[in-house]
C-alpha cells in the first residue's frame, strides 16, 4: 500500500522539471510533470506518487495531517518507523542526501 505524507517543497529545479521536498525530515526529488507549469512553488506542501508531485495542498491541512502522523510514528518501533518513512516497495522515491 502506498502511504502520500505530505512533503514540503523546499527547492526547484525548473531545468529538470523536479521539486525537492522535506517529507518529516526525508529530503527527495520528485517530478513535476503532472503538475500545470509554475503551479507549484517553494514552501508548498504536495502529495507524491511514485515519485511525482501529484496534488499541491493547503498547508493547514497538511500540517494537521503530519501532526497525526507523528503521533502514530511515535507509537512505533525505531524501524518500523524509518521504514514507514523511507521505504516502500509499491511506491518508490529517489531520496538524496
């Protein structure tokens, strides 16, 4: 199952067509290509799916939706934690250091 936790555009690369973005402190790349050009911009919060921007959504939203999510991250094991984060194998992502 693929989990969309919203991520926070942090950069652009307009040449590349990809947004970096912070998903609870994960940064990774994601395409822009399913979004209307100069739609999306710096400080946005978005949905990925399978590595792209899919949706752009209202930052209060997304902040009540990662509050909930730290809660259940809490209630979690250090593992399972970073594997609900960082790994999926229906939902890949390109992570960047």
């Amino acid at each position: 199952m693929c989990l969309s936790i919203p991520s926070k555009v942090v950069k652009i690369d307009k040449e590349k067509n990809i947004a970096t973005v912070d998903t609870m402190g994960v940064k990774r790349e994601a395409g822009l290509d399913l979004m209307e050009e100069g739609s999306v911009k710096i400080g946005d919060y978005v949905l990925l799916h399978i590595g792209f921007v899919m949706e752009k959504i209202d930052e209060s939203y997304a902040l009540e939706a990662l509050e909930t999510y730290q809660e259940i991250l809490d209630k979690m094991n250090e593992e399972d934690r970073q594997r609900a984060i960082l790994e999926d194998d229906e939902c890949p992502n390109r992570e960047i250091t």
